[in-house]
C-alpha cells in the first residue's frame, strides 16, 4: 500500500515473520506505530521497528525472539 518501508500490521507481520498475536503483544510492549486518528488503522516505519526491536533486546534467527 505505501511501499517498501510504511507497512500495515498484516504486512509487517508477513516482513518480521511473525504472528499477529506477538505484533499484538509487542505493541502492548510500547513498539512505536502511527495512526491517522484515533481508532484507526495503525502503520508501522520498518526501519523503525527492526531498530526498537534490536534495542528492546529481540534478535532474528529464524524468527524475532527474546
């Protein structure tokens, strides 16, 4: 939808490798997302979320874990 980088959760979770129950879980984590209003869709920077992901302490092996 908006290119390589700005992701809707179902593509990020098929770009990390993930499931939508660990976005979830992340997010509740303070994982950073941007939103065009309240109670709309959320979108994620790719970028942005490998780099809070390598801070927060995940590595990707196979799949982004703790």
């Amino acid at each position: 939808m908006f290119g390589k980088d700005i992701l809707n959760g179902k593509q990020l979770c098929a770009a990390l490798g993930i499931s939508t129950t660990l976005l979830y879980r992340l997010i509740r984590s303070g994982m950073p997302y941007h939103q065009l209003s309240p109670g709309s869709r959320k979108y994620y920077n790719l970028e942005a979320i490998k780099h809070w992901l390598l801070n927060a302490g995940y590595q990707q092996k196979t799949v982004w874990a703790k």
